[in-house]
C-alpha cells in the first residue's frame, strides 16, 4: 500500500468517526462514555494523519 493511499484510507475512517459522533450525540440514550471513546479513535487518526503528512513532507 503506497503512503498516498494508506494516508486517504486514514482520512475516511476519520470521516467516518466523525460521522459517527454526530449521530450518536444527536441519539437519545447514548453515554458520554460512548462520545468519548470515538473522539478519542478520531484524534488518534488526526494524530497518525498528521504525523505521517509531516514526515513525507
């Protein structure tokens, strides 16, 4: 898998976290503890996208 397209993978599953969240805040009945475990993924892709992009750069 080339840098490029394990980078744009990284970025769907991001958007798809995001996504994610937004739904589940907007479901009644959810926890916080749901909330924050997905945001805690989404910021580990962010990070990893990040780290990445800066050392191809």
């Amino acid at each position: 898998m080339s840098m490029s397209s394990h980078l744009e993978e990284l970025r769907r599953k991001h958007e798809v976290l995001s996504e994610k969240v937004e739904e589940i805040q907007r479901a009644p009945g959810s926890t916080d503890a749901e909330i924050t475990e997905l945001k805690k993924q989404k910021l580990q892709l962010k990070e990893e996208i990040e780290r990445l992009t800066t050392a191809t750069a």
